[in-house]
C-alpha cells in the first residue's frame, strides 16, 4: 500500500577504528521512507552518504561501530543475526552499487550472477525456470537481445548495459525497499537519463521504496519526491523536493542549488562553495560548515545546531527561520 511506513532509520551513528583512534563518519542520522517513494540523499563526496546506507545494509567492515536502530516493517535490521540478515539483503532490502564493473564477479557470465540471486532466495526453482526468469529481468531493463546477452561477460557489456545489469539483479527478488548508491555517476548524460528513467519507471510499477544516494541536484530534481541534505556525517536539511528547491534554509543547501547550472540564467557566473569539508578527524566544535558560512556568527563555531523547522523544511541551522539573512546573503 503505497504510503505504508517501510524503513524508519533513528540516531543512526557509524564510527571507524583507526590507528590515531575512532572518529565518527555519520553522527545521528534519521530519515523515513515509505513505500510507493523516492527519497534522495545527496551531498559532497566524503559527507557520509554511502556509509549510512552500507551501514543500514550491514555492509561495512568489521572495524566499523554502528549504533542506532533501522526498522524494517517493525523488525531492526541493525540488531539481526547475521543469518536473518542475509534472508533479508538482497530478498526484501536490494541495492545498486556505484560501480558495477568491481560489483560484478569479471570470471563469471552476467546471467550466472542474476540466477544466484534467486537461488539463494526462492527454493524449488529448477534451471530452466531460473534461466527464464534471469532472461526476463534482463528485458525488464531494456537489455536488448536478452536471451543472448545472458551468457555474456560483465566486461562485454557497456557501462549503461553493466548499470542496467545491476539493477536487474537488484530486482531479481521483488525487494520492497531499493537502496540506489549514485547508480549514474560514471555515466554520459544521455544513459544518465535512461537509468533514470528505468529506476522511476520501475519504483512506480512496483510501488517500491528508493532510496537514491547522489551529489548531482539535477538527478533529485528529476527523481525524487523528499530530499535529505546530508553534510560531514549529519543531515542538515531535509524537505519535500519542491519545497527544498523553492526555499531552501540551510546555506549548505543554498550553496548546492547555486552551484548548479540553470538555462534560465544563462549569463550569470556559477557561486561556488568557499573552502573544502571538514576532515572527520578534526571536525569543528561547532557547526560543521562553518568555516566555509557566509553567515556563520560566534554560536556556529561554539554550539552544534539541532534541527528545526524553517519555512516548509527542516533545517540544523541557528538562523534557518531568519530568511532575512538568507535574503542578505543572495
């Protein structure tokens, strides 16, 4: 039922043990997502993105510490066996990695790796059927010449072709949440557009949940439905897509959207964002972004914003509900 509460992510914190110690890549992080919607999370290289949602997918190494729950239909994901855990990846929770060159396995055929997908998850196929439904999956993303293709290589195929291969294999097992690792990064913008295409198309047939995790805004303009702003481990702005684009109130996010080409001005200069991200080891005491704020005063470099409502958002800004000063800083 579309609208049904899929995955509830609360105080989601992952730290990494190195050898000058711990330090904290994503710091209490929450989000929702429903079934039938496609929630985008988007930031720099380096903001947490991927680590979140490895970390939701008990994906990350052993050196890592999570902390915090991520439900599922009710039932945590962070605190299953890890058994339970593989019954649900890659059954009910799929994902898309960013790269499906390294993703898939270079020795073995495209069509041998969607078909132990469904081995593992769906007992008493036989070859045939399991042959069938491979093929089948591979027509569904637009894979031409299916039935030929899936005896193919990983390295005979292209990269919009690998791209569509992933997320076939994603959906072998009609998961209900799809976890989408920027799934278009290393692509032109004409195949950009058809993966898009096929993820929307797809997400809306089967009124699955979408999880997209990208840096490009353009691709949230066209895909999403809610956006989460994520910046040095923490979410700063989180909104519906139309309202996070009309009226932005974190200046991380203004300092995003700004830096977008637009062909509507077409002779203004691009702004881009001052300065580099803070490194994970040495994050200020205060606001993250801070040192690279236009607006940032005493309090954002002593005191670490909480969310808050501003406007139609929500922002970890002190003076997210002050648009005069956003005004100013135009």
């Amino acid at each position: 039922m579309t609208g049904e509460m899929l995955l509830d992510v609360r105080d989601l914190r992952v730290s990494f043990r190195a050898s000058r110690g711990a330090f904290e890549a994503v710091s209490g992080v929450t989000f929702q997502l429903k079934r039938g919607e496609v929630l985008s999370i988007v930031g720099e290289s380096g903001s947490g993105k991927s680590v979140a949602l490895k970390a939701v997918m008990r994906l990350l190494p052993t050196i890592a510490d999570v902390s915090g729950s991520a439900l599922f239909n009710g039932a945590d994901l962070l605190a299953m066996s890890e058994h339970e855990m593989r019954r649900m990846r890659g059954g009910r929770i799929a994902m898309i990695f960013q790269d499906p060159l390294t993703a898939f396995n270079p020795v073995q055929r495209i069509g041998d790796q969607i078909a132990e997908m469904l081995y593992l998850h769906n007992d008493g196929l036989d070859k045939a059927q399991i042959r069938k439904r491979s093929i089948e999956l591979l027509d569904l993303v637009a894979i031409p010449d299916a039935a030929r293709r899936v005896d193919r290589y990983p390295h005979e195929f292209s990269g919009g072709m690998r791209q569509r291969a992933m997320i076939a294999m994603a959906l072998a097992n009609d998961p209900e949440v799809l976890v989408a690792d920027e799934p278009t990064t290393a692509l032109d913008v004409t195949v950009q557009a058809q993966i898009l295409d096929v993820l929307r198309d797809l997400q809306r047939e089967r009124d699955i949940g979408l999880v997209l995790v990208t840096h490009d805004l353009g691709v949230v303009a066209n895909i999403a439905d809610r956006v989460a702003v994520m910046y040095a481990g923490r979410l700063v702005e989180t909104g519906s897509v139309d309202d996070l684009f009309a009226d932005p109130r974190h200046p991380y996010t203004r300092g995003l959207i700004a830096s977008v080409p637009r062909i509507d001005r077409r002779g203004d200069r691009l702004t881009p964002i001052p300065g580099v991200p803070p490194a994970l080891v040495d994050r200020p005491p205060g606001c993250a972004f801070a040192p690279r704020c236009t607006l940032a005063q005493s309090i954002c470099r002593s005191e670490r914003p909480a969310p808050r409502p501003a406007g139609k958002t929500v922002a970890a800004c002190h003076f997210a509900d002050r648009p005069v000063l956003h005004a100013e800083a135009e």
